[in-house]
C-alpha cells in the first residue's frame, strides 16, 4: 500500500469487526495510526488492535457506548490526547432494528437515533474542534437512505436518510476551514451479522442486485480510504454509494 496517510490520526467508531475492523485495516496499512471503539468483545477488539499495529502505526482500542454522548465525547478527546491530535474521523458505529409500524418499539427507535443519528454529530463535533485544515469526516450510511424495497425497514432508512442532510450542511460549515465531510452508502456486504449465504441473501442477490454477489468490507473500507486521502480535497457534501446496483 502506499502510505498516503502516514502521520494522520483517525478514530473509526465501532471498529473492532466487520466494515469498521477493514477500515482500521486499510487506513493502518496507508500510515495512519488509528483508534477505534467498541461496544463489547475485547477479544476481537485485540485482534483487530494487533492488525493494525502489524503495519508498523499505532493503534487503541477504546470501549465506548455510541448511544452515550458523553462517552463519544470521551473516546474523541482520549484519541487526541494519546495519538497527539485527529486528522480523520469515520462514523462507523451503527445499529439495524426491523419492524412492522404497529409493533415497532420506541425504545428502538430511540436507540437507533441515538446511535445512527445523534453520536455522529456528537462525533463530528467534538473531532472537528481538533481538526486542522485537510480534516477528514466520513459516515457510514447506506444505500436504504435512497431506498427502502421491503418492510419493516422505515426507521433505519429514516436515520441513514438523515445522514444525508447532516452532511450536505456541515459541508458549508466546514468547507471554510479545509474539512471535508462525506456518507458512504454500502448495500448489502458480506459479514457476520449480513453473510453472503442464505435464503435472505439469494433473494437479494437475484431480484435486488445489478451485480449478483455481495460485497467485501475490504471494498467499502477501499472507498473511507480515498475520502480520507489527499485526492478527495474536492469531494465534501457527498454521499457515495456502494451497492452492486442496488439502487440502480
């Protein structure tokens, strides 16, 4: 890999598996030393620790629970204080809750604003107080902020919609100041939680897809790294789909 960005500091939320561990992967492999939270699992939190720190950067784990403020806050301000500052930040936290309107509960629907929604910008605002010219902002959102084909599905989509707004506004706060915010709209991509195999996954892949497989984490966490780089300075207000013609 080239190292492209060698002596930034990143903080990727929820990145100790799936989408979040490959973009801590991939920006360690290009020279940035990275922090990451995580909710549970120090064990896989370690793994991905050690991943990173086998490309020669720095790397910390911190436990942090995205639906509380003060703990986002926390694990910003404990990035800058033990890498020496933030150049990049990914909101990669993010929870799915599925349900028909009736039955939907409001508890999830809280929690699912508060971590699809709220800690973003609590993250973002907290890290853009650190950021010098060159700051790198980028969201996980999703391809279902555009559509939405199956129910059950209203209240995530609403909250990657949302994301949407948040970053074509604080691209006219931020601009000024050389930061850049952009989403990243995956669709459907192979992990654990979402395995390319299995009844739910062949009918996606046969009535929803453009191309007939589903993604690698390695493939998002490819386009966090462009955004995060030096050739993206133009890109901001953006949200970047990568879907396999999903929304196509």
């Amino acid at each position: 890999m080239n190292q492209t960005l060698k002596n930034k500091r990143a903080l990727v939320t929820g990145g100790s598996r799936g989408i979040g561990a490959a973009i801590v992967r991939r920006l360690a492999s290009e020279g940035a030393d990275v922090a990451f939270t995580y909710a549970s699992s120090p064990e896989r939190a370690e793994e991905t620790a050690k991943a990173a720190e086998a490309f020669g950067v720095r790397a910390l784990a911190i436990q942090s629970d995205s639906a509380d403020a003060e703990a986002v806050v926390a694990a910003v301000e404990r990035t800058v204080a033990e890498l020496g500052g933030i150049d990049i930040l990914v909101n990669n936290a993010g929870v799915l809750a599925l349900g028909p309107i009736d039955d939907f509960k409001l508890a999830d629907f809280d929690r699912t604003i508060a971590i699809n929604v709220r800690a973003v910008f609590v993250a973002t605002q907290a890290a853009v107080r650190h950021m010098k010219e060159g700051g790198r902002v980028v969201n996980i959102g999703s391809c279902n902020a555009e559509r939405m084909p199956f129910q059950g599905g209203g209240v995530y989509a609403m909250s990657k919609s949302a994301l949407q707004g948040l970053v074509q506004g604080l691209a006219r706060d931020l601009g000024g100041r050389g930061i850049t915010i952009n989403n990243v709209q995956p669709g459907p991509i192979n992990t654990d939680m979402n395995p390319d195999a299995g009844e739910f996954a062949e009918m996606l892949k046969k009535q929803f897809m453009a191309l007939p497989r589903y993604g690698t984490a390695e493939e998002v966490a490819a386009m966090v790294a462009y955004l995060a780089g030096p050739e993206a300075g133009y890109v901001t207000g953006a949200s970047l789909t990568i879907d396999g013609g999903f929304n196509a």
